[in-house]
C-alpha cells in the first residue's frame, strides 16, 4: 500500500543546481546571488530568490562556512529571557547582528551554572562567530574552555578587570552604593531590601549595606523575580520591620509586587512608603505611581558587543576590551511626591 505521506516524508531537500536550472542561471552565479550578491546584479538575485521560494532550498551554512570560516552565527546566553531588563540588549544584538549579516541563537541558563557551562560547550562545538553572555562567567573550567576555543566572546551587564577576552557593563556593587546614598539623601532611616538571590543582585545589596555602614533587613527571593514574588518579599520585610519607610528591590519586576502589595495594605506611595526598582523596565514609567529604577542602557550594551565581536571578526584590533556604560538613577513619584499644583 502506498503511504500518501511517504512522498514528502522521504523526499530529498532541494539541491543549489535546482535553484539555478529554476530561475535559468549557471551553478556559479546561484551561488554568488546568495553567498556574495554584490557580485551580481539585482534582477538576477531576485530571480534566485524566486526560485529558492520556489524549490524550498535551504542554503547549507555549515559547508559555507568550513570554507570561509565563518558561520554567520552568534551564540547568546541569557538567565532568563523573560527577565524585562534583558530584552533591549536581546532586540539590540538581533537588530545589530542582522545589519551584518549574522543570526543571534538564543539559549537560557535558568541562573543555574553547571546549566550555563553545558549550555556554552554545546555553543562552542557549533563554532559560532562570537558568543555574548549576560553576566560573567564563574566557572574558571568554562572561562578556560572559552579563552582555548579561540572565539571571540563578550561578558555583558557585569563589569571586571579580567574578563575572559572582551565585556560590556557597569559595576553592580556602585550600584548598591548609589542608590544606598539616594536613600540617606532623604532622609529615611527604616529601610529593607527585596532582592532575588542571583550573583549580580547580591552585589548590589553589598554595596548597599556597605554605603549605609549596617545591616538592613532583606527577603530574598530565587531568582528570575516576578511581582507575585515581590508581594511576597514585602510580607516578609513588614514582618521584620513593620515601620519601613522605603524598599530598594532587585528588578522593576519585583518593585512592581512591592507597590502592589503596598497599596492593598493601604500605604500611600511614596508618602508611607518609597519604593526603587532597578533595570529601567519600560512598564516603570507607567505605573501608578512610576517608579523610580537605576536605568541600565541595556540597548547600547548589546550593540557595542556586536562592534567587538564584528572587529575581532574582521581581524581589527580592539582598542578598548572593556567599556563600562555606567547607569542612572531616574527618579519618579515612588519616591517623590508629585507636586499638588501639577497633579
């Protein structure tokens, strides 16, 4: 009998010399229309086009690449994809890498480092052009593996003076301390931290304790944060100091559940209770009342990671393999009332 899905179940993926007989073109210049179009004239990339939608050709990569030694591939690892604070820096490498020619592959390692260091052997083995990693990477096995692959690599969103080759981002713990300053500046002395329990967040809170020379009380939620689990870090801080005046939280994410849970207990914000978040989330500036957030320009830090990886792709020499892009407090009504006359 027959199998009316053994046609295209067994059928073979269409070969370049299909495309080429198809749009009525030599092997060579089929070739050259989609691995180097400058070569070629417009009309007759369009007719290869056509014909590639035509046959369903899928260019083979890998075999280009073993010849140029390029795969046109990123590799990018996040701890969490849904985390707000990332995804600029996400869009900002998709955006940069496809103006260059070059696809970003996307992996998560869930805050979790032995998932992270498989995650990067499995990236390392496809060869790509460059990796770029949120955060630094902690195991000197897998810092070691990636210095010896010869890949360029970009730490991103932590800041260090050895990186294994090249890092964009900014000092967590001067975050700490910023925002440890802000809060003495007025003036409040019942202070809490909700923070998730990843390496960068615990940093901002060293910084901010180290700032105010004594200890706060802290709940301390796994990370990624969310907003159930910032009502949840509030509950518990009220338990522990039932007169908080301000809450410095980890992520906007977790500020939003901080306020939320405020508000259903009946405290005013910011008179009863001032509240900053930290990530610059885009939902921050709309919430009622904003929140005040250290504003990270995590769009800049995926597109000079792009800049580095493409130098070293074209063998230039990079200048400067560290770029700290700093941060800023951007103050808003959780923690300044808004002035009656402008309400």
């Amino acid at each position: 009998m027959h199998d009316q899905n053994s046609d295209s179940v067994n059928s073979k993926p269409a070969r370049l010399r299909e495309v080429a007989e198809a749009a009525g073109v030599s092997l060579i210049t089929a070739s050259r229309a989609l691995s180097n179009p400058s070569l070629v004239s417009a009309a007759t990339i369009a007719r290869v086009q056509q014909a590639v939608e035509l046959t369903g050709y899928i260019p083979n990569l890998l075999a280009g690449g073993l010849k140029s030694k390029r795969s046109l591939m990123v590799a990018g690892l996040v701890p969490a994809i849904s985390v707000a604070q990332f995804l600029p820096t996400v869009q900002a490498l998709t955006s940069a890498l496809d103006d260059a020619g070059y696809q970003l592959i996307l992996g998560q390692s869930g805050y979790d480092h032995a998932r992270e260091g498989a995650l990067l052997d499995t990236m390392m083995s496809r060869r790509p052009d460059g990796i770029v990693v949120t955060g630094l990477v902690h195991s000197p096995a897998a810092r070691e593996r990636l210095r010896r692959s010869g890949i360029p690599v970009v730490e991103t969103w932590d800041l260090n003076d050895r990186p294994i080759d090249m890092l964009v981002g900014f000092s967590h713990q001067k975050v700490g301390e910023a925002v440890a300053e802000y809060f003495l500046s007025k003036g409040w002395k019942k202070l809490g931290i909700a923070t998730g329990d990843d390496h960068r967040a615990m940093l901002r809170r060293k910084g901010f304790v180290a700032t105010l020379g004594r200890d706060v009380p802290t709940a301390i939620v796994p990370a990624p944060s969310s907003m159930a689990l910032g009502r949840l870090a509030f509950a518990e801080l009220l338990d522990k100091e039932p007169g908080l005046q301000a809450v410095c939280c980890s992520s906007d994410t977790l500020a939003q559940g901080v306020q939320i849970e405020a508000q259903s207990r009946g405290l005013r914000i910011p008179q009863d209770l001032a509240i900053c978040g930290f990530g610059g989330a885009e939902f921050a500036a709309h919430m009622q009342p904003s929140l005040t957030t250290v504003q990270i320009d995590g769009a800049e830090i995926g597109r000079l990671a792009v800049r580095l990886i493409l130098q070293r792709c074209r063998g230039e020499k990079v200048e400067h393999p560290i770029i700290d892009v700093g941060f800023q407090i951007v103050e808003r009504h959780s923690t300044v009332a808004p002035d009656p006359a402008h309400r």
